[in-house]
C-alpha cells in the first residue's frame, strides 16, 4: 500500500499533511456537530433562509479550517534528521534541556499517538484515496446520467404550458430562459443543466394533477434555478466525498438539503400566496407517486419528511432536534470536552529532580537536500550538558495549482475545413462498425452502437487492421469495377455514334421515336409504383394517427378516473376528519358539563374500551361507560386529545 502511494506523484510531506489534516478534521467535526446544534436551537423559529445561510457558512467554515489545516501541516522548513547518542541512564527531551524528570504519562501518551499518525500515514490515506476515487467515479456516473436524460427520451410541451413556465420564471425574477420537456425515463420532476436550466416531468403528469397543483410544483422547481441551489449541491458533494467518514459533514449536508426545500417551498407560496393549494399540491403529488411503481421520491420526499414540509408550511413551525440528533451532539460536546482535557499542558513539578551522571541527549541536524540523492549518515558528539537547537526559520514556498484542461462532452463534434473526410459501416466478425476516417486517421469509431472515445481509439488498433485492410480491399475492387464501366460505357458510346452515322435520317426519327415512347412507358410505371407506395404510407400514417388518438382516449379516461378516485378519497377524508370533529367537541362539552374540566383549555384525555382518563387522572367507572357507549362506534376503538402529543380517533381491527 504505501508503495502503491509513493510510486504516485506524491511527496511523503503532501501524504503526511493529508494524513493528519484528515485525523484533525475529525475533532473539527465534533466542533462542527456542537455549532450546529446551537445553530438549530437558536433559530429555531427563524426563516428557512436565514437557518440554510447559517448552516452554510458553517460548511464553508469548516472545509476553510480544513484547507489551513493542511498548509500548517505541511511542511515549511528543511528535511530535518534526528539521531541519537546512546549513553546509560535516563531519556530526556530536547524541550526538557537543562531537566531530568521523567515525562508525564500523558506527555507519553500524547507522543505515541503522534508517532502512530506519522508511521501510519501512507496507510490512511491510501485508504481514503480508494474511498473517495469510487464515490467520485460515482458522482461522474450520476453527471453524465443527468446529460443523458436532457437528450433521450424528452418531448416538448404544449405552447400554452411553456409560455406558462416563462410567466411563472418572470414572477420569481428569473433573467435566464428555462426550458420545460416531458421525459418518459424520469418518475420526478427535477431541474437539469445550470447554464440552460431544463426542468423534466414525468409524461403525463400535466394531465393527472389539477392545474394550480402542477403550477405549484414548477414553481418550487424554478426556486431552486433562481437560488443557484446547482452550484451549492455541488460543493456539498464535494465536502461530502472528501470527507465521506465524518459524520457531521453528513448531518450537516442533511440539515442543508432540508432546509433548501423549506426556502423553495418559502419562494413558491410567496408567488402563490396561496399555502393550502401547495400544501394539497404536496399530498397530491403523493398520491400520484404511490400510483407509480417506483421506490423512492424526490419532490416530496419520505412520508415523514412530507409531514414535516406541511407542519412547518401551515404553522411556521421547524422541526425539532430529533432524539439520535440530539445524542450526537452531547457526545460531541462530552468529545470535545474530553480531548480538551486530555490535551491540555501541565504545569512542571516543582520538586527537584535528581541528577543523572550521563544523559542521551536528542539534536537535530539539518541538512539540506536539493537533490533527491541521499545524505551521508552525520555523527553528532554529545556535549557534556544538553544543548537545545532552534527552530529553522519557515521558508516560503509559492504553488502554483496546475492548468485545468479544457475538456470536450463526449457526442460533440468539431468541423473540420478542408480536410477530407470519410465514413463507412460494415459488419466483420459478428460486429458492426462505423469509422469516421479523416485524412488517413481514423477520428471517429462505433462498435454496435458503443461510441469510443478518440483517445481510446489507438487501443483497438489491432482489431481495426483486418476491418481496414477489408475496407481497402472493397475499395480497390470498387475501383476497377467503376473503371471497367467506364470504359465499357465509352466503348457502347463510339459504336451507338457510329451507328447514328450509318443510319440514314429516317431510321434515326423512328428510333428516336421508339427510344422517346419507352422512356414514357417507364415514367408512368415509376410514377403507378409511386402513387402506390404514397397510398400505402398515408394508410401507415393513418392506422398510427387512430392509434395515438385511442391512446390519448385512455389516457384522459384513466386520468378521469384517478381524479375521482382522488376526490373520493378527499371527502372520505372531509367526512372522517368532521365526525371526529364532532366527536371531540361533543367530548370535551360532556367533560364541562359533568364538572371534570372547566374549559377545554390546555386539557388532554383518552377513552379507550378499558378507561377513561382526563388531564392524567382516571374518571368514575360511571362517567366512562357513559361517554363510551355513546361516542365509540367499535369495542376496540380509541379517542384522544392531546394524548402524548397526538389528537384523534383509532380503531384496532
């Protein structure tokens, strides 16, 4: 493994930085997880977009530290070696000269666990190397996947909807043009592209979800183009692969992508002005999800997720530390406080210290090395008292970060003036080829619809040789043929004009005449076979226009019927959520009206077969089979409010 590292382009000073810049980064996320924290507690009541530019500079704060970190881990002065001169007795430090107490345990400690770092650097970041060149393989996969679907499988909308998405865009102060397709390979509406932003939804979707709804839904998408929300997923994405093993770069990475739905949803129902239509939009969008065999959600994200999205838009209210959240914080701040301690300076002890007749006495040597040739071993003579070196001055040192190659998308093309420029398609062996061949270098190459890149094409050398070698031999042998033609078509052509010769006038008129009566009979056979293939495509066109049209039929039968189901279950809902009303209010006015409470005030019960209780205390047998039979419909149901947080109705099948 370290071998596997040195043989890189790396210096054992860059791998040692890293190293630790990677072990130190680990207590700063302890720092980070306890910031945040506070962050969450303070602004708990605050708008979404001052807790997202909160929680971002928090992110930039701590990848900053990181960057500093490595520069001061990096090493400034010269390549330094240390020795030492062996004599009996006891070990001291070069920053205990002039002392001969022992080392604190901790100190001994503290020093093993740096020398442990060091040895094990090449390791650890070798490790880490791995690990973050798959996730950003990954991520290049993901990108490239995202470029795929704005080229397949994408339609157009109507001009009435695009010309909508533009209002919409100019409402939110959108300068750049957005684009708005219909794609059959997406189960979400998402935003692609940042320069040319395009925002995809499923096919259909415009004619299953009511007008308002899906309006409500684009703008939510349009906030995350007018945020540059692009450009931050990106830098979370680079945070989150450089340091995939710190758990508060992930919470914290979480907490970001929470907090910008809530700003887009802040954005979208401030066009609208309108938060019950895109609270229904959500649940709608929900149903139509759970219509989809799909697993996963992106809009309106995990059912609990969407319950929070609609708590916090209808009461303004954020969402509270959860209960794993608010362990990991304590444990972060008991970290901390910990490491602190344990590597705080203790003071020196003030009792004297007994001398020791010899001392092995540590110096550093500093020896320049321009060169990578190896310094002669130095043997350094001990002075009688110990000597202590000074620090080398830190020598400045100016990087300079290398040029960034321009790089082309795979599919582009570049044209080419003057140059000639040859394709052919064959089959050879089993494949198909398709070689784009520009002045005798093959610049172009399709092997069964896989496009390879051009500097991948060298690669393939040795299979393309037998292919050309059979391309230049179709070639030649179309050559002779076009000139054995020729030279048959010249030859015809001398004897047809010494025939006109020998041929007296009238003979010439009536061949002529036969010639000019063959030539109409064959133009109007072309022209029957012609009229005949027309009418058989326009009999194709048609059977497809029919079928697209029964297409279309079924597609707005099933969009009705799914909107009646929707309704359906929307006044099942309405019904229900009225007879529990009901229920409660004719509850809590039997409660008045017994004297058990005296407003409905802060008060909380729960009736169930078994009990009743109110405000934590249990009610006569009497008073329970009293409002028992008559508010609980089923033996096994259940009515509460304010029951450990929760209100509403239960019955157990």
């Amino acid at each position: 493994m370290n071998r596997f590292l040195f043989d890189l382009p790396l210096s054992p000073e860059f791998i040692q930085a890293l190293s630790w810049t990677l072990l130190h980064s680990l207590w700063q996320g302890l720092v980070l997880a306890i910031l945040t924290g506070l962050v969450l507690l303070t602004l708990r009541k605050a708008r979404p977009a001052l807790r997202y530019h909160v929680l971002l500079a928090l992110l930039g704060l701590f990848m900053a530290v990181s960057a500093v970190t490595f520069w001061l881990e990096y090493p400034q002065t010269a390549d330094t070696i240390v020795q030492y001169a062996e004599q009996p007795g006891t070990e001291i430090s070069s920053r205990q000269a002039g002392k001969t107490d022992l080392w604190p345990d901790r100190e001994r400690q503290i020093t093993h666990l740096m020398d442990f770092g060091s040895r094990h650097a090449p390791l650890i970041v070798a490790v880490w190397f791995v690990v973050f060149l798959l996730k950003t393989l990954k991520a290049g996969m993901g990108l490239y996947s995202i470029h795929w679907l704005r080229h397949h499988g994408t339609r157009p909308v109507s001009r009435e909807w695009a010309e909508r998405v533009t209002e919409l865009a100019r409402r939110l102060k959108l300068r750049q043009a957005v684009l708005f397709a219909e794609s059959e390979r997406v189960t979400v509406p998402l935003v692609v592209g940042f320069l040319r932003p395009l925002i995809l939804v499923p096919a259909g979707f415009l004619t299953q979800l009511p007008y308002q709804q899906v309006e409500a839904i684009l703008l939510h998408e349009l906030a995350h183009i007018h945020r540059k929300d692009y450009l931050v997923n990106l830098f979370q994405s680079l945070a989150e692969h450089i340091f995939f093993f710190n758990p508060a770069v992930l919470w914290l990475s979480y907490l970001l992508r929470q907090e910008r739905e809530h700003c887009c949803d802040e954005l979208a129902i401030g066009v609208t002005q309108n938060r019950k239509s895109f609270v229904e939009a959500l649940v709608q969008f929900q149903e139509y999800k759970l219509m989809q065999p799909v697993h996963t959600l992106a809009f309106a994200g995990r059912r609990n997720h969407l319950l929070d999205r609609i708590k916090r838009i209808m009461y303004n209210n954020n969402k509270p530390l959860e209960a794993v959240e608010k362990v990991f914080v304590s444990t972060s701040l008991l970290a901390i406080t910990l490491l602190s301690v344990a590597f705080s300076p203790t003071s020196p002890s003030a009792a004297p210290q007994p001398k020791a007749p010899s001392l092995p006495v540590r110096q550093t040597v500093v020896i320049s090395s321009p060169s990578p040739v190896a310094p002669t071993a130095a043997i350094v003579t001990p002075p009688a008292t110990p000597i202590v070196t000074p620090k080398a001055a830190k020598a400045a040192s100016v990087v300079t970060p290398p040029a960034v190659a321009d790089t082309i998308q795979p599919g582009t093309k570049k044209k080419q003036v003057g140059k000639a420029l040859s394709t052919y398609h064959m089959s050879f062996n089993g494949k198909r080829y398709e070689i784009v061949e520009q002045d005798g270098k093959i610049t172009g190459l399709t092997i069964d619809g896989t496009v390879i890149a051009e500097d991948k094409i060298e690669s393939y050398r040795s299979e393309l040789e037998p292919v050309m070698a059979q391309v230049r031999e179709h070639q030649k042998q179309a050559e002779l043929h076009r000139a054995y033609a020729e030279e048959h078509r010249r030859e015809a052509e001398e004897h047809r004009r010494q025939a006109e010769v020998q041929r007296a006038e009238a003979q010439a008129q009536r061949v002529t005449a036969r010639r000019d009566a063959e030539e109409m009979r064959t133009q109007a056979e072309k022209n029957r076979k012609e009229a005949q293939a027309m009418r058989a495509s326009q009999e194709q066109y048609r059977a497809q226009a029919d079928a697209a049209r029964r297409q279309a039929d079924e597609a707005r039968q099933m969009a009705q019927v799914r909107r009646r189901e929707a309704d359906e279950h929307r006044a099942k809902a309405e019904a229900h959520r009225a007879e529990y009303e009901k229920m409660q209010n004719g509850l809590i006015t039997d409660l008045i009206q017994e004297g058990v409470i005296q407003s409905k005030e802060n008060m909380s019960y729960r009736l169930n077969e078994d009990e009743l209780v109110v405000n934590g205390q249990k009610q006569s047998d009497a008073l329970h089979q009293k409002l028992k039979n008559k508010y609980l419909k089923e033996s096994k149901g259940e009515l509460f409010h304010n029951w450990q947080g929760k209100s509403g109705i239960m019955y157990s099948r």
